[in-house]
C-alpha cells in the first residue's frame, strides 16, 4: 500500500482539482460530502480522474505542486497517458 497519493478530480463544471492524502478512499468520501475542500464543494459532483501512488508525503506534496504549476492541457495529458 503506498504511503502517499496525489490525485487529479474532474469537477462538475468541467475544471480539475489536484490534491495529496494519505488515505485516498476517505479523501473521495469526503470530496464527495463537500467537506474536503472549498473549491470541489461547489463543483460537485467530482470524480476521480488519476491517483499516483507516492513513496511518501513528501514526495506526494512534491507531485502534487508541480501538477498544479501544470497548464490545463498538460494536466489532461498527464491522465490520458495513465495506465488503466
């Protein structure tokens, strides 16, 4: 299991949420609830687009800055080129 997990949401209006958790079923639980984050509680309906496992939390933070310095189109790119 890894330690870490950064993951990209695909809100309702179309946007993309990045974010990092340890525990990444009670993260979506909780995305889902509208209690996790201020920007997905108004873009709800959210669904999982990527989750990348990570070693450890600081290499998840590490990730999940440099896909949020990512254009929109790199951050499309970077999903459809996952595996699965």
């Amino acid at each position: 299991m890894p330690a870490a997990w950064v993951y990209l949401l695909r809100c309702a209006d179309g946007s993309l949420y990045t974010g990092w958790t340890i525990d990444l079923d009670a993260r979506l639980r909780r995305h889902g609830a509208g209690t996790a984050s201020a920007y997905t509680r108004s873009r709800r309906p959210v669904e999982l687009a990527l989750a990348l496992p990570m070693a450890d939390r600081t290499a998840a933070r590490r990730e999940e800055a440099r896909i949020k310095a990512l254009d929109r189109r790199a951050k499309l790119e970077l999903i459809a080129s996952a595996p699965g």
